[in-house]
C-alpha cells in the first residue's frame, strides 16, 4: 500500500492506519510517474509523500498522528488543479498554493473523521496542511521544513537547470528563510553537485545580512 515502514513502527492506531492507506489511496491515482533510485516507477505524488515522511522523524523529537498523517498528505491530489489554470505570476502562484493548501487539507480532515478522528484532530490537520502559524507552530514548522529538504533533495538540481541564476538565487533565499536552525543543518548535509552547491552558498549568505 506505499506505506513506509514507521507508520507501524510509530503508530499503532487503528484509526490512523486507516486514514494513512486512504491517503496514500488517493496519491496513487496520480496519473504522473516518477523513477526512483533503484529503477521502479512510482506515481509522483506517492512518491514525495513518501520522501516527506522519512523527513519528519528528523526535523521534530515526537511528532504524533496528526502531524504525521498531515505530513503525509500536503500535496494530496495537487495534480487535479494544475499551476497553469491560474494566473502568471507570484500573485497567481501564492493564490494557487493557498487553494491547494485547503484543498488537501480539507480532503485530509474528511478522510480522518471517516475513520473515526474527533473533529478537533481533523481541524488541526488541515490548519497544518494549510500553514497556518508558519514560524510558531512548531508542528506547521516542521511540515514546512520536510517540504525544504525533499525540494533540496530531490528537486532542486533539475529545476536549477531549467531556471535562470538569478531567479533561482532568490528562490533559496526564500526556501532558507522558511527554514528552521535545525533543517539548515540538515540541508547542509545533503549531497549536491558543485552548481547547487554554489547557489545554495549564495543565498544563505544574502540572507545572514
């Protein structure tokens, strides 16, 4: 069912089972594939929940169902409304964002009352999801930071290549502002090739001035 291994290891809940594999349900439907490391195909969205959940174990100490299960589904079902059926622009990108950002959030606060969440967990959930408190919200904190580190591991080299320098210098500037001390230190960590590494270089150091 796409589950990865600390669903069962952490969380022993009926109900979050439940919830997860209806989750990871709709992330299959993805009509995108990606190829991962070893070779398989996966469906995109499947795919980067996934990589955000290996995240979260090391951006918070004890991040409980809630916050896992709103982890897992911060891009649910992304692929029905593209980025193009919005307007151009930094304004028509945050509209879009923020439409998505309530959109998984409501899907995902339905699917947990379905298996039998309080409304109150269901809300909070989708308050994550959505951002709400981005800076202190250590929960949204840590979802955030997740979305960082997959975009820095494994989609910032390929989209450096398609972007203008100056346009993606701007774009790390204001990944890293979003990120906290302990997810600085983790991206610094990663592997990169040399030109990410440079860009990466260059906009933490715009933004320690």
């Amino acid at each position: 069912d796409g589950r990865s291994d600390w669903s069962s290891d952490v969380c022993s809940s009926d109900l979050f089972d439940q919830t997860l594999i209806a989750i990871d349900a709709l992330h299959a439907e993805d009509p995108r594939s990606t190829t991962l490391a070893d070779g398989t195909s996966m469906p995109q969205e499947l795919a980067y929940a996934q990589r955000m959940s290996d995240w979260l174990d090391r951006v918070h100490d004890a991040p409980d169902e809630v916050l896992r299960l709103a982890v897992r589904a911060q891009h649910l079902q992304r692929w029905l409304v593209p980025r193009e059926e919005y307007p151009e622009g930094r304004v028509g990108y945050l509209t879009w964002r923020r439409d998505q950002g309530k959109r998984a959030g409501d899907t995902t606060a339905q699917l947990m009352r379905d298996a039998g969440y309080a409304d109150e967990d269901a809300a909070r959930a989708a308050t994550i999801i959505g951002k709400k408190g981005l800076g202190r919200d250590p929960d949204v904190q840590a979802l955030e930071d997740c979305a960082c580190l997959v975009f820095l591991e494994n989609y910032f080299a390929d989209f450096s290549r398609k972007i203008e320098h100056d346009h993606m210098v701007r774009i790390v500037q204001m990944t890293w502002r979003k990120m906290s001390p302990r997810a600085h230190a983790l991206a610094l960590k990663l592997p990169m090739s040399d030109a990410s590494l440079a860009l990466v270089k260059i906009g933490r150091a715009s933004c320690r001035e």
